[in-house]
C-alpha cells in the first residue's frame, strides 16, 4: 500500500539526506522540480513583496490618518479644557473681588467683639492711611495702609483673606512698629485671615512670631 511505501518524516535520516541533497539537485531535474514546487507554496516572489508593500503603505497610510483625526480631537478637547479653565480663573478672580470688602469688614467685627469680651465696648477699628515720608516701611508709595486702628484701646488690625507666606506677616510687624514710633505707644495686634495654604509648622512659626512682637494670628 502507497502509506506502507511513504517513510514517516522522523523517519528519514536528515544528514544523509543534506549530503545528497546538492548531488540530486544538480543531476536529478525531478528532484530539482520538486523541491522548485515546494518552495514556490512558501517563497515570496517580486511581486508577492510589491504586493506586501503596497498593502504595508495602505495600512501605515490608515493608520496616519487615524492618529492625525485623534490628535486634532485631542487639540479639540485641550482648547475647551483651556476654554473652561480661564472661565473658572475668572469666575474666581470675580469671587475674590466680591468677597474682600465684606471679609474685611466681618473681620474687623470679630475683633471688635473679642474686645468687647475684654471689657472694651464699642471700639471702633478704622481703615487708616498715614504718610510713611521716608518709606520705612514701603519706599516705593511713602505711604501705610492698615486694614483697622483703634487709639483706645491702642489695636491695629491686618485683614487678608488667604495667607500664604511669611511675608505679609513681616510686612504687617513693620506697619506695627512704624505705628507705635509714630504714636509713641505699644499697640496690640491681630493679624486676621479666613485660611491659609502654609503647614501646621509654618502657621505655629507664624504664631510664635506675632506673640513675640505682641500681636496674634486669627484664622478664621
């Protein structure tokens, strides 16, 4: 029978066979024939890799146009992400606006009620703008704006809404002690802001430093 006569593959001896191999091929157009239509079913020809490329270069050209059809939806969504932040920064920027004159207001009632517990009734705190000729404490506008000052009892008052770094603190001491030279006379002081971004140890440094200098930290 025609599978009796056929050797199983694991059968044939390989390196015999590539011994004899180049032998057949040179003198055995049958062999050669037949490894020739062997081959033919697994080797690309020219115009298998003409084909291959063209269909490579469809492929890559797809894909360019999906990526460059991504990249504008991205540039899409970036603008409208930008559109809506400078919304927002406006929307705050107008909060912020509307919200100081009132926060300053309330926080000058809250130390005005704080004094009231101390037995000091109906002290009023002032927004006050007094001549600094040598600018001792901001040369460039020669002159001290403080947010709320009281004679009597001797107070002086500086609001802001977020406190974010050491520096309007110092500034705030400054106005303190250009204010007390001025009157010849210790004032007390608060310093008043509705929150801040500093670390607990930044705000207890801050707190150390006012206490220092007679004045306090309310953070409302």
């Amino acid at each position: 029978m025609t599978s009796k006569a056929v050797k199983n593959a694991n059968d044939i001896d390989v390196q015999k066979l590539l011994e004899i191999l180049p032998k057949l091929i040179r003198e055995n157009d049958t062999v050669k024939g037949a490894i020739i239509t062997a081959l033919s079913g697994i080797v690309a020809t020219k115009d298998d890799i003409k084909a291959l490329i063209a269909e490579m270069d469809k492929r890559f050209e797809a894909m360019d146009k999906r990526f460059e059809a991504m990249q504008q939806q991205m540039n899409k969504r970036f603008d409208s992400m930008q559109h809506q932040m400078d919304r927002m920064n406006s929307t705050l920027e107008d909060i912020k606006a509307s919200f100081g004159v009132p926060f300053e207001q309330f926080a000058r009632n809250v130390v005005s009620r704080i004094l009231e517990g101390e037995g000091f009734s109906g002290v009023e705190l002032k927004e006050t703008r007094l001549k600094d000729p040598k600018g001792e404490v901001f040369p460039e506008t020669k002159e001290v704006e403080i947010d709320g000052l009281s004679d009597e009892p001797p107070v002086i008052v500086e609001i802001t809404t977020i406190l974010r770094d050491r520096d309007k603190v110092d500034k705030f001491l400054a106005k303190k002690s250009f204010v007390e030279k001025q009157k010849g006379k210790a004032f007390r002081g608060f310093f008043v802001a509705s929150g801040t971004v500093l670390s607990q140890h930044e705000r207890a440094n801050i707190v150390v430093l006012l206490k220092k200098n007679g004045a306090e930290l309310l953070n409302l």
